[in-house]
C-alpha cells in the first residue's frame, strides 16, 4: 500500500466542528446510494487511531490499524467516499490525507462516572456529548458509520444512526468485549454498550469465537470479516532464507498485552538476540517506565518505540518467531503481519479458533509459561521446523486474510444495508 500524503486543508475559523464538515454530506435523506449513481459515503469512526493518519504515520492499536487498511483500501475506490473521524487534543479541523478526509474532533476528556452517584452528577455531560455527537453526524452525512472497540458510546452512535436514518456497522475489536453481557465496559451507563450492539445495523466478528459469544450473549449472528493485511511475497517464499535475527514481541505496552512475560523469555535466552516493538499507552505510565527500564538491563534486547506503521513488516520479516503474552485478543494484528512474512507465531495464551494448531503456523502454551519456553527452545533448535511453520503461515495468510479479500466482503455488507430496511443479521460464509 502506497504511504498517503499529508495535505492540510485551511483552517475554517472557530466555528463548531459540526459546521465546518457540512459540505462532506450536503445532500437529502436516502440512504440508498445504489440507485443514485453516487459515490457511497462511508465514516469511519476512529478515535484513537489519529497518529496513524499524521505526517509520522505511527503505529496504533489493532482495531484502528484494521480500520486504517479499511479506510485507505476503501478510499481508493472511485465508488467511494470515505471520511475518518477523530479525536485529537488540538488542531480541530479538517484535512485531506490521500484520498481519505479525516475529521479532527476536540478531545473532550472522556467522562468516567465510577458510580451511579458520580452518574447522574456527569448526566448532563453524557447528553451534552450525545447532542454535540448527533450533530456532528447529521454535519458528516455518510451513508454508513463504522465503529470498533466496546464502550458506551457504541449505544450512542447506534442510536445516532437510527434517528438520522442512516447505517451503523459495529467491528468487534476483541472477544473480551463479547464474552460478557457488558464486555469489559465498567461504567454505570454501561447499559448502552448491548443495547449498541443489538441497535446496530450489522456487527463484524473476526473469529467463529466471537461469532458464537455474539450469539450466546447478545442474541445475534455476527457476520465474519477476518483481520487482514496488505499482500506480500516475502523473500524467504521463493529463495532460501537468510537467517533470522531475534525473537519479536510487538504491541502496547498495557497490563492486558502483559510484556514483563517477554521479558522473562529475554532472560532465559541470555545469547538469543530479542527484539521489542511497543506503543505507549497514556493510561499505563508505570508500566511503561518499568518495560523501558527493564530492558536497558538486558544486553540482548533492542527496544524500539512508535515505529511508522509502514517501517513494521521488516522487523517480521527478520523474526525468528513472533511472541505473544497477550491474556486475551480479537484476531491480532500480528498473527497475520507474521504469518505474512512468513514468521512463526509462538502463542502463550491466545489461539483465535486455532489456528496456530488447526494450521500448523505456530504454537500455543495454553497459559503455561514453562511450554512457551519449551516452544521456543524448539523452534530456536530447529531451522527446518521454523522454516515448515514460515511457509505455512504465508499459505494461510494468502487464503484466509488478504485486504482485498476483506475489503470486498465489507463492501457487500454495505451494499445489503443500504437496501431499503436491510439490517444483516446473519453470517454468510465467511472464508
């Protein structure tokens, strides 16, 4: 994928946000794009995923990287239009980046009532944010928002989206949001993330996993769309492989991701080079100092912090093994950039589906952190074994998470939903 350029669009003044979009959607109440020979408008609402947009293009979390590729693949269609909006601290506006037109949104500062007494005192945020948000979208005007991640505000935007008319697409970003009636939403308003999900016009699960917890928890069929990556050929495909560099950990740095594990494999493979790719997370500062100290100690390890997005595939490429200590995911990110480039995936608790034994691409320790150093023992003993997994993982990634594989079936879903009353309910055969 091409690297979008960064073009900034002059600054409209100090007037509300909601006005300076209005030109983005400029149009009547149809819904139905199909019939009018127009491009169909999609927004994707990506709060977090800013950085991945700006001149630097950094890395982010999963679900914004996943809407990114969307946003940008989606974008290059001429039968498209796609906007992105977003949250940033300063600099509320507009700009053209590529062929996408990212919406820049004033942080407000997130309002986090930890009881029902703190709830009703932040009522009147809570409907000042919905009112300011109702706004905002009926401003933007696209056909469709796309939304992924759990949170109150999933309730909101579906909502939004039934008064305005218009179609709503909730991405699940991790089986953690599903698993449980609320997900891991933790506020007294927490109510609104199911009602979300039921109110939205299509939900997209990355795994048959979250298919079956969307069902038993949410009393509905989740429609299969995997995490996908760009294609590639690695070298080591067609020509023999050089040797690998180092074991790889990539990801950010919050208790969930639990990297102190890596850092435990480190020390056990004292002449085993390791490498660390992480992403700081605003809300975990103590652990991110304790992860940057810890690796200074370690003579074996590299540590690189917010590498671009597009810089990412060398350091899978010359992965020995990719290591995971996550204590729950989605479909990650990394499984596929790996099996991608041909890399082993060394699992500690996380196997979405499987798929690390089901297709021989990698291994699971099922919790156990003395069979994930077995595992790797294994894979560091064996070139043939590494370079089995590496090419199976390849095969995988190509018939089961290419792009445009991906993008295509999102597609259809948006051409279902902007029939006249469609909702997508079901799960159509999912590759």
């Amino acid at each position: 994928m091409a690297v979008p350029q960064l073009v900034i669009a002059p600054d409209s003044g100090r007037l509300p946000l909601s006005s300076r979009v209005h030109e983005l959607g400029n149009r009547g109440d149809d819904t139905s794009r199909l019939t009018e020979g127009g491009a169909i408008h999609v927004c994707v609402i990506s709060p977090l995923g800013s950085e991945l947009y700006g001149s630097e293009l950094q890395c982010s979390g999963g679900a914004e990287f996943q809407l990114f590729l969307l946003a940008n693949t989606l974008a290059a269609d001429a039968q498209y239009r796609v906007s992105v909006l977003t949250t940033v601290k300063d600099g509320e506006g507009t700009e053209q980046v590529g062929r996408v037109v990212l919406i820049k949104r004033q942080a407000r500062g997130r309002l986090n009532a930890t009881s029902w007494g703190l709830a009703l005192k932040t009522l009147w945020g809570y409907v000042a944010a919905f009112l300011e948000m109702f706004s905002l979208f009926r401003s933007i005007n696209a056909d469709v928002f796309v939304h992924a991640s759990a949170g109150v505000e999933v309730g909101a935007y579906a909502l939004i989206c039934r008064l305005l008319r218009r179609r709503f697409v909730f991405v699940v970003a991790s089986s953690a949001d599903l698993c449980e009636p609320y997900g891991k939403v933790t506020s007294p308003l927490r109510w609104l993330y199911p009602l979300g999900v039921r109110y939205a016009h299509a939900v997209v699960c990355r795994s048959v996993e979250q298919q079956r917890w969307l069902q038993l928890n949410f009393h509905r069929e989740g429609i299969l769309i995997k995490a996908a990556h760009a294609e590639r050929r690695p070298s080591c495909i067609d020509q023999p492989p050089r040797e690998r560099e180092a074991l790889l950990w990539v990801g950010r740095i919050t208790s969930l991701k639990r990297p102190q594990l890596f850092l435990d494999v480190v020390r056990r493979y004292p002449n085993t080079p390791c490498i660390m790719v992480v992403m700081k997370d605003n809300g975990s500062p103590e652990l991110w100092f304790d992860v940057r100290t810890q690796a200074a100690a370690l003579p074996n390890l590299r540590l690189h912090e917010n590498v671009a997005w597009h810089q990412m595939d060398v350091f899978f490429e010359q992965a020995t093994a990719l290591v995971c200590t996550s204590e729950y995911e989605g479909f990650p990110n990394t499984f596929v950039q790996a099996a991608m480039a041909g890399t082993p995936i060394l699992s500690y608790s996380v196997d979405p589906d499987g798929v690390l034994a089901r297709h021989q691409i990698g291994m699971c320790a099922e919790g156990s952190f003395d069979l994930l150093l077995q595992s790797v023992q294994q894979l560091l003993s064996s070139k043939v074994l590494r370079d089995e997994y590496g090419r199976r993982g390849y095969a995988y990634a190509i018939k089961h998470h290419r792009l445009s594989e991906s993008v295509g079936r999102f597609k259809q879903v948006v051409r279902t939903l902007l029939r006249k009353n469609a909702d997508v309910r079901y799960s159509r055969n999912g590759a």
